[in-house]
C-alpha cells in the first residue's frame, strides 16, 4: 500500500496521476473511479497509509471509496459524532491535517478512537466538487508522517477526484438520456401501432384515432403508452 513521495517519489506521482487521467470513463462507474484513486493515492503516500473518500450527498456522510478497515472506520466514527477532519475539510473547504494524534486538542472524542484503532496523523484534502461536498482522506500510524509534498499529491489527487466525480455524473446523465430516448421512441412505436389498429379496427382517421386513445386514457386513467402497449399486446380496447 505504499511508497513514499519524498523528493524522489516526484516520478510516482505524475505516473500515479497519468494512469488516472488514462481511464476510460466510458467503461467505468463511480464506484471503481474513486476506488481507484484511493488506491494511487496508497502507492504516493507514506508506507502503511490507508486512503478514502467521504462524499456527502443531502446532508448525509458516506465513504464511496477507501483502502483498508481502518480508514473505513475513522470515516464512519465521524460520520457518527458529526465532526472531525474529513467533515471539515468536506463541508468547510479545509486542508486538515493531524500531526500527533496523542497531543491533538481538537475533536477530543474523535481523537480517542482515532489513536485506539492505531492512527496518528492523517491529511483530509478538500473535493472541489460544486453539486456535492467530498474530501480525500489519508491515514497514517505514524507521526509526522507528511511532508510537504505529501500535501501537494493530495491536493492534487482531491482535484481530480473532482473532475472524475463530474465526469462520471456527465456521463450517467448522457447514459440517462439516452435511456429516455430510448423508452420514448419505444412509446412512441407503440403508439403508432396502436393508432393504426385503431383506424383499421373503427375506420377513422390518424387525429380521431389518437383523440380516441386520449379519451379512453383520460376516462381510465391510464397512460396514452400503457393503453397503446396493451392494445398492441393483446388486441383490448375498453372504450
């Protein structure tokens, strides 16, 4: 889970962050995006480190990717208490970092779990996502543990999270569209085929045939689709 990005980690990290930008979105979802960012980011940071992401969605906390069980559950013992650094640096847009768990005065109750499960330090990189709050998390058992280069492979990891995260939402909405494209052009054939029984069955016109079809929809109330489908089946019409 581990290397380290001092000065010579430099190289790792932009292939970490090349191997990122080569996903092909198209093939992936949400999930495995941000699993894999928490797996690169493992490889840049200190030995032994654990990584996550917390997303918030309606004022609700969760951990849509992370590394280990002890990252897992230091997100959630946040979640649960309703603060600590990852909720901070997710909602309040703050770089948080934890250099000594032991001597850290800030969230009392969260930093005796945290020191329990064998944390102590830790960075929460702030997501820049605009429709929901994210941050990136990482955990070490160490003190000290991250220098300054550390804080930057964060940030910039925490940043492409942000364009993966809107990237993959893009992509499910055009998957989405074309969904109900799909589903239209599908009623819409239906509809067509009904009318057409409809006229051959009453000898009406195309118009009188559809203004049928609304009348029997509105006096059942069932959809103009669902009474066509139907017809179409099965060859009932309830006028």
């Amino acid at each position: 889970m581990t290397g380290s990005a001092g000065a010579s980690g430099t190289p790792g990290i932009r292939e970490a962050l090349g191997e990122l930008a080569g996903l092909l979105l198209a093939e992936e979802n949400t999930q495995s995006v941000l699993q894999r960012i928490a797996d690169l980011v493992t490889h840049v940071m200190p030995e032994n480190s654990e990584a996550s992401i917390t997303v918030m969605r309606d004022q609700q906390a969760m951990t849509a990717a992370s590394t280990g069980e002890l990252a897992r559950h230091l997100d959630e013992t946040q979640y649960e208490q309703g603060h600590g650094p990852c909720m901070d640096a997710a909602v309040g847009g703050e770089f948080t970092e934890i250099t000594d768990g032991r001597s850290e005065s800030r969230w009392p109750d969260y930093m005796e779990t945290f020191v329990e499960r064998g944390a102590l330090s830790s960075l929460a990189a702030p997501v820049p996502a605009v429709q929901f709050a994210a941050a990136l998390n990482v955990y070490s058992p160490v003190t000290g543990a991250f220098t300054d280069e550390h804080r930057r492979a964060a940030a910039e990891f925490a940043a492409y999270a942000a364009v993966a995260l809107a990237n993959v939402d893009a992509l499910q909405d055009a998957r989405d569209q074309a969904e109900n494209l799909r589903l239209a052009m599908e009623s819409r054939a239906a509809i067509e085929q009904a009318k057409g029984i409809v006229m051959e069955r009453y000898k009406v016109t195309v118009d009188e045939a559809f203004r049928l079809l609304a009348g029997v929809s509105m006096h059942t109330n069932r959809k103009v689709r669902d009474l066509a489908e139907h017809l179409v089946l099965t060859g009932e019409l309830d006028l």
